[in-house]
C-alpha cells in the first residue's frame, strides 16, 4: 500500500517535469541547449537539412518553462522553426527566395510517369523518386505542384507531407474483374455430355460456383453415360475473385445410368445405376 500510494503520487511530479525545462547558460552554444532539452525530455532533435548551425552561441535563462516557450526563445531571430511528431522535433528553415521552376512535376504518359523533387544549385544536390504508377482521372492529366519555393523549401517536412497527401489522393485506376463467369467442362464436352456453369462473385474474396451437366444419349443397347449431376461450391480467392489462386469447398450430387465404360474390366462388362453424393475440396488458379 505504501508502494502504491508513493507511486501515485509521483506521477503527477513524474508529468509535470516532462512537461516542463530548464535551461541555463551564459554564451554557450545551441548544440549543448538541445542537448539540455533531450535530457529533460522524451523528445529527440532532427534537422531537415544540414545547415543549421548549432555551434552559434547563446545566453539563454529558462527555469521550469514550458517545451514551446524555450523553443521559441532558442530559434529566435533565425531563418528556422520548428515541427513537432510524435518524439521528434524537426528543425527546418522558414526562408524562401525565388521560384526556379516547377520542382514537382507529373507527366501524363501511357508509361508510368517520373515524379522528380529538383533542388537548387547552392546545395548540388537532386533527389530523385523512381517512376511509380499514378494513373490520373481524365480531368487531371496534367498535374503541377508549386508547393515548393526553394532548395531549401523543397527539404522542409511540412511541404514534402503535403506533397506526398496530395499524391496519395491520385489513386491508380485499376481494371475490374467480373461479377459473375458463364462456363463449360471440357472433360464432360468430350463425352457428348452437355454441361455448362456458372459463378458469382458475392464478396471480396468470395464466389460461388453452380456446375451442371446431364447426358441422355444412349450410344448402343450397351453402352451409354446417361446421368444427371449438380455440383454447389463456394470458393475462397486470395487475392479477388477470378483472380489469382482459389480454394473451394463443394457438395455433389448426380443419378446416373451407366452401361459398358471402357475404365475398366468390371465397368465393361457391367451396367451401374443409382444415386451419387458427395463432398470435395478443390484448388485453381485463373488467369
């Protein structure tokens, strides 16, 4: 019990000093303050380009002060500021300058378009993004961003979060498969059986699937194939359906009227009548 009651109440004291800083020193240079802040909180530093100079010296007196006062007053009268995600602060500059050319640019093309983030000369630097596949409404086919002012801009995270939202709202216009198949047996064809099917598609990953096939003829007084058959199954896709790889679970039923089959010896020489259940399992692929 005294455990718990000296755990309850450090929690509050536990929170209160996350929440707030303190940071002291006399012409020392920011490096050792974001360094301060680390220690006294669960946060981390990260610079979105390497230009931010953390040997500049700074007079800084700060006691018990929350996160946001001691980074407004630590970025003061520089080009820089300050996002924050999840445990991370990311440091990134707020100066523009000219507009060179639009930096990102999507080319509608029947290949798949390049999207490219140029930079500016100062830094000689370009960071490419491979070709990806962005299939554009009819409406869009010619897409410019002017999100990005600078090299320095184009490293800034907030414009490259909104870059890429904005891609991700272009989403590819892939080829639908069917909602339903009319189908035949080809094993059941070569036997002058007529035998036909169907499937529907009745989910994201589910069809069903209905076979028929029925034979009247009768080739001699001793040989014929005459049956009726109905086979139900349910099919699980693992991609969609009528795409890819399936499973299938399936019940049958048929009454047949067999007489001299050349399978084997007994069915030659036999004539076979009656009634046929069953289950099964199947597997197949479609393409």
């Amino acid at each position: 019990m005294i455990l718990f009651l000296l755990c309850f109440y450090a929690l509050p004291a536990l929170s209160a000093q996350e929440s707030s800083v303190t940071v002291v020193g006399q012409n020392i240079p920011v490096s050792e303050v974001l360094s301060q802040i680390e220690s006294q909180t669960k946060y981390s530093f990260a610079f979105v380009n390497s230009n931010f100079n953390t040997n500049r010296k700074i007079t800084i007196r700060l006691h018990d002060a929350d996160l946001k006062t001691v980074l407004d007053k630590l970025l003061a009268d520089t080009d820089y500021t300050y996002t924050i995600r999840k445990n991370l602060i990311f440091l990134s500059t707020t100066k523009t300058s000219k507009k060179k050319e639009n930096l990102v640019h999507v080319k509608d093309t029947k290949e798949s378009p390049l999207v490219s983030v140029k930079v500016d000369k100062e830094l000689n630097e370009e960071i490419k993004i491979m070709p990806v596949d962005l299939s554009l409404p009819s409406e869009s086919k010619h897409v410019t961003l002017e999100s990005i002012s600078s090299a320095k801009d184009s490293l800034d995270l907030n414009k490259m979060v909104d870059i890429l939202n904005n891609l991700t709202d272009w989403r590819p216009i892939q080829a639908k498969t069917p909602l339903w198949a009319v189908k035949s047996n080809l094993l059941f064809d070569i036997t002058s059986s007529i035998a036909f099917g169907t499937e529907f598609k009745v989910g994201e990953r589910y069809s069903i699937d209905l076979s028929f096939s029925y034979n009247p003829w009768e080739f001699n007084v001793n040989k014929n194939m005459k049956h009726i058959l109905v086979q139900p199954e349910i099919r699980y896709w693992l991609c969609e359906p009528f795409s890819g790889h399936f499973f299938g679970l399936h019940g049958v039923y048929a009454y047949y009227n067999l007489t001299g089959l050349p399978f084997s010896d007994y069915m030659k020489s036999s004539r076979l009548q009656g009634d046929l259940y069953g289950v099964g399992f199947s597997y197949g692929y479609q393409w």
